[in-house]
C-alpha cells in the first residue's frame, strides 16, 4: 500500500531560529509492511527519514545483541539503543553481525554492516535483504 502526502512542518530549534520542511510535490511512500514512518531533524539541521522495521526483527535483533554482548537478561535494549552505548567495540559489532546473519539465514556486505550502529539500522537492514531475496 501506497500513501502520496505533502506536508509543511515549522519547528522551533535551541537557537531561536525557526527551521521549515516543505514537502511542495506530493510524494510517493511505500510501507512494505512497516508501520512507522520518523522524522529527525538533527543538530546539523538535515532531516532524516526512517522506516521503523518490525516489532518482531527488532526483538529478535534486541536478543542477539544481548547474547553476543553476554548482557544480563534484564539488560534493556530498545530499537535506539547504540552497540557502542552497550560498551561494544568494532568486534563486538563483527561478532553481532555474524549472530544475526546465521539467526536470519541472510548475508551482509560489509560497507553495509559496517555502518550499523543501532539494534533498528540492524532490524532494518535485515529486513531490506530478507525482502530482497523473496
């Protein structure tokens, strides 16, 4: 299912200055069975746009990590939650990447794994590829 929108968005940032977003020509997104669609504007001021992947990758993704990272069971790991926040190094992040391409039954190319950072880039990726290989 397809959702065409168009949309203008002012927002007040911490210097005072107000930053608008315009979308002036309806745009086409495509949710192949995501739910959320975010928006961030991040200190630099560019926007950033994601598409949440799903609850059930990110839970899947959430107990790898944990298990790679010998965590503690109560340990909370949430989509946002950054690899290196959970004390991982470069690794670490190999040895979480190797976890979840056996778990999925995928393969990652490495400039792409190399650029996860967060338990969602990794939800997402995964999902990208499964998709790919359907």
């Amino acid at each position: 299912m397809a959702t065409q929108f168009s949309a203008s968005v002012s927002m007040q940032t911490t210097c005072l200055a107000t930053t608008r977003i315009s979308f002036q020509k309806p745009s086409l997104i495509s949710n192949n069975g995501r739910t959320n669609l975010s928006f961030n504007l991040r200190p630099a001021r560019r926007l950033s746009v994601s598409c949440a992947a799903k609850q059930e990758t990110i839970d899947k993704v959430s107990e790898i990590v944990k298990k790679q990272l010998s965590l503690a069971a109560d340990q909370k790991v949430t989509a946002a939650t950054k690899f290196a926040e959970l004390g991982a190094d470069s690794l670490d992040t190999v040895e979480i990447v190797m976890g979840l391409e056996e778990e999925f039954n995928i393969q990652m190319a490495e400039e792409k794994a190399q650029k996860i950072a967060t338990v969602e880039q990794a939800a997402e990726l995964i999902e990208e590829l499964m998709q790919e290989k359907k």
